[in-house]
C-alpha cells in the first residue's frame, strides 16, 4: 500500500505554521511531510483546503513557501531580523488572489465559495496570509520551537507549554529522568 499521506503530524496550530511542520523528526531523523503531489493533495484536504490534482510544480511552490516559513519561525524564536528573501517569497504568496464568498439566488438563496487563481495557489496564498498575521502580529511573540529531543516543530504558546505534543512532553521527561537516575 503507497503512502499518499505524507506522514505530516497536524497538531492544532495556525496553518502556516502546520505547514512549516510537514518537516518532522521521527526518531530523530528528519522526514519530508510533502515528497510528492499526492502529500501535498492529502495535506491540504486535512487541513480543510480541498484540492484537486496537485502538479509538480506546485509541489515545489509548496515546499519553497514551507521553507520560508520555517526560516521565519527559526528567526522569529531566536530573536533575530527576519530573513528578507522569506519576506519576500511569503508577501508574493499573500498577494495571489484568494477566496471569497458570493451570494447565489437562484433557485435557493446559497453561499457559494470562488476564487480568481488557481486552488493550489489560492491555497498557498491563505497560508501566506495566515504566516503575515502571524508573524506581523502579537502571536510571533508566543511562537515556540519545541523542545522536545530531536523535535524540530514549532507551536504557539499557551499557558506554560514546553512541547509541540504530550508525546514530546513525555520524552523530555522521560530522558531527563533517564539522566537524572543515570548520574547517581
């Protein structure tokens, strides 16, 4: 059975930054969420932005947006200027024509979804956007690189939250409890 799914954990948070999270670590190795037009396709349908046909070369507008993104969080945690050609690729996305709703009449009053661009780009240009508020907005200031050992997944803040999932949780504590026993 093929894999059409990616791998890619969702864990809540806002869509630019589960994008940015389609690279993971599993067992400390780094994975690729989004290999193939098919990841893509399934990523985007568990994200609620159905798609249809994903081709190639919007894989790789995908993939280039993530990485912008990732660049933007890694900056954004470690209190540094954030990287200009990231900025740049991210407002590019956020300018695409995006969605908006029309009121239909005929034959019963109905809302009906439209777009001007293409799905895929229209897509990636909504998660541009979301990444603008983001990291434009008050939130970049609760955004958080995970903990965990060996996670790269970053998550937004709450509360006293150290880890982007109780299974990150869980290991930290278990390998600090691990040392902890070890040196005695």
């Amino acid at each position: 059975m093929t894999d059409v799914s990616g791998g890619a954990p969702l864990l809540g948070e806002p869509l630019s930054i589960e994008l940015a999270n389609t690279t993971y670590a599993v067992r400390g190795h780094l994975r690729e969420g989004l290999e193939t037009p098919q990841h893509l396709d399934s990523w985007l349908r568990d994200v609620r932005l159905a798609i249809t046909d994903v081709a190639p070369d919007e894989l790789a507008a995908a993939v280039a947006l993530r990485d912008a993104i990732r660049r933007l969080a890694g900056a954004t945690v470690d209190g540094e200027p954030l990287p200009a050609d990231a900025v740049d690729l991210v407002n590019r996305h956020a300018a695409t024509p995006a969605r908006w709703h029309e009121l239909r009449a005929d034959p019963e009053p109905a809302t009906v979804a439209r777009s001007a661009g293409d799905d895929v780009a229209t897509a990636l240009s909504e998660i541009a956007a979301d990444a603008v508020d983001l990291f434009g907005g008050p939130r970049r200031h609760d955004l958080r690189a995970c903990q965990g050992p060996g996670c790269v997944l970053y998550f937004i803040r709450s509360g006293r939250r150290e880890w982007c999932s109780h299974g990150c949780g869980n290991r930290a504590r278990a390998a600090r409890h691990y040392a902890r026993n070890r040196a005695t």
